[in-house]
C-alpha cells in the first residue's frame, strides 16, 4: 500500500494539497519567485532539512564517483540488470523511470563531474540522488516486479510479479525522472555551475554606483567551500542578486533557476531520506543479479539427452539455486518496505520552515 508522500514543493510548504486555499496560493507565490525573500528563506529551509538527514555522510558509493554514474562500483552489473529487467517487464513505468534518470545523469555528464571540481553543492547533490535512486530503483524491481522458478526439466521462468512494497521508491523514482528530464534542466545545470562567472570583478566592486556590488558579499572561492547542505542555496541567492541588476531576460532566467531548484529539492531530500534509513544493501545486490543473469543464459540445453542421474543432479542444483535466489529477494523486499516506511514518517513528521538567514537587502 502506497505510503502518501509529495514532492510538490507547495503542498510542503502549505501543509496543503488543496489549491483552493490561500496558503497553497501564497507557497505557489513563493516557489514562483514572486518574493525572492521569502523564496530563498524556505530553499534553505529544504537545505536545513536535507543537512539534517545528511549531516555530512552522504552514500561514499555514490559521491566517490563524482559525477560519472558509470565509476560506482557493480555498474556493469547495473547495466546488465536494467537489460534484463527489460526483457520480463516490458512497459513498466519504474523501469522506464529508471532508463530515463541513466539517460539525463549520461547526457549530463560532463556538468555533474564539473560541479564536483568547483563544488557547486546543489548540483552535486541531484547527481547523488538520481544515481542512488536508479541503484535503488534496480534493487526494488529485482524484488517486487518478478518471480523465478524451475520446470521439472531443470529451466528457469522468469514471469512478472506484483509484490506489495510502500510505494516511495517508485513515486520518487518516476516524479525524479519527470522533473530531471525537463526541456529546460540543461539550461538550470549550465547557469548553476557558471555562476561563479557571474560575480563582479574586484575592480568592478571598487565602485560605489554600482547597487549590485551591495547586495554581492560572498566571494567566488567562498562559494566551492566544502561545507555542509545547507551552503547549496548561496548560489540561487548571488545569482539572483547579481541578476537583479541586469536585463529582464537575465532576471527571468534567474527566476526560472529558483522554480527549477524548488522542483529538484524535495528529491533530493526524499532520496537522501532513502538512504539514510537504508536496511538492504542495494550495491550487493546488483551482484547478484548479475550472477543470476549469467546463470539464465547458461542454462542447460539438450538437457534431455543426457545421463538421466547426471540429469537429475542439473536439476536439483538449478532447483537449489533458484530457492536461494527467491529467499534473498524476499528479504531485500522486506528491508525496502522497512526503508520506505521509516521514510516516509521522517517525511511527514518533518515541518520546512523557512530560514530567515538569507534575507537580502
């Protein structure tokens, strides 16, 4: 059964789903930008939230490959798992989810490793989660969207299967893959990681005339420090302020970054809750698979032709190993459901305030 989860950074904020009311208005008017103030107090009030659950131990899995999805460890076994997954599961939309998130975390590539050079927190942190949800992702389909089992001759079927589970590994998957996959998100990614270019130069703030050099305090190397989460908004706030002071289409672009950063925060932070809450070893799992998809392909053929009592052993092996296999599906299913549901309460326990830290001037 479904455990209620949104990604809807308005229903967050109000407390509410129903867009008749005027506290859903007035969080609409915030992650629309209307009032930069007030936009950037609740973007650091997610960071605060996703700071919380981090606390500066984000999954080194995923963070050691820096940006590059194919350096994680198990990631041939990754891929051969989707391929298969492919086979038995066609049409189903977690794998597609799944494709999906592999396609933008590739095509986004070089902007991912960059962001991990010059530190660019908000991006980095898309790429962890993105890549942690398609592992987890992977683990959740192996666990509840098939059924093995053997034929009296010794054969392995594979048939589809609808196992319960909590339901958040696969909303986040798909809202993650919606919001990722984004006609615009290249443009988000581009002007997030080049904001540093964006600052003034020295020689530019020696002059008084110039009200943007005000409202600009934080140095480009302050920026790329390897602080905590909740470091990640500044770029949203110098960008804004820096923009304030240009033309309407750089001021639009502006506002379209904070919208976008508004839809990304909340995965980001169901993600990291994922992971935090972590009962099954995803990683280890993808192993095996890959060893079960080996197995699949080596299976016996002819095997009618032989030696009865050799026969018979085959079988009993295959039989033997297939029991195995179900049994630690089983449990990684069980430990999924157990993450998902101690998520999902964090989730819903958990109030955004807003942060008044970042008002501006």
């Amino acid at each position: 059964m479904l455990e209620y989860i949104t990604h809807d950074p308005n229903e967050i904020i109000s407390g509410t789903n129903n867009k008749t009311m005027p506290v859903y208005t007035e969080a609409l008017k915030i992650t629309r930008g209307d009032n930069l103030n007030k936009s950037l107090a609740y973007l650091k009030g997610f960071a605060n939230s996703i700071e919380k659950v981090a606390g500066g131990k984000r999954d080194p899995v995923i963070s050691k490959s820096k940006g590059n999805i194919e350096s994680i460890p198990k990631y041939k076994s990754l891929a051969e798992a989707v391929g298969y997954l492919e086979k038995h599961l066609v049409g189903n939309e977690d794998l597609k989810a799944i494709k999906t998130l592999l396609s933008v975390l590739e095509q986004h590539r070089d902007v991912y490793r960059e962001s991990y050079k010059r530190g660019v927190k908000l991006i980095m942190f898309e790429y962890e989660a993105a890549a942690s949800m398609v592992v987890r992702g992977v683990s959740f389909l192996i666990a509840t969207g098939i059924d093995i089992r053997t034929e009296a001759d010794g054969r392995i079927v594979i048939a589809k299967a609808s196992k319960s589970s909590g339901g958040i590994v696969s909303k986040t998957l798909r809202d993650m893959a919606a919001e990722l996959s984004k006609s615009n998100h290249g443009t988000y990614l581009n002007e997030l990681l080049h904001l540093g270019d964006k600052l003034p130069k020295e020689d530019e703030k020696e002059k008084p005339e110039e009200k943007v050099e005000e409202k600009v305090e934080v140095e480009e190397d302050e920026l790329f420090l390897e602080g905590g989460a909740g470091d990640l908004v500044e770029t949203i706030k110098i960008f804004a302020a820096y923009s304030k002071g240009l033309t309407r289409g750089v001021w639009n672009l502006g506002s379209m970054v904070i919208r976008t950063a508004f839809g990304i925060i909340p995965l980001i932070r169901s993600a990291f809750y994922l992971w935090y809450k972590r009962k099954a070893d995803t990683i280890q799992n993808l192993e095996t698979q890959a060893e079960f998809v080996q197995m699949n392909i080596d299976q016996l053929k002819n095997i009618k032709g032989m030696d009865p009592a050799h026969r018979e052993e085959i079988i009993k092996k295959q039989q033997g190993y297939v029991e195995a296999y179900k049994k630690k599906a089983e449990k990684l299913r069980a430990e999924l459901i157990e993450e998902e549901k101690d998520a999902s309460a964090a989730l819903k326990d958990e109030k955004i305030e807003p942060s008044d830290e970042l008002v501006m001037d």
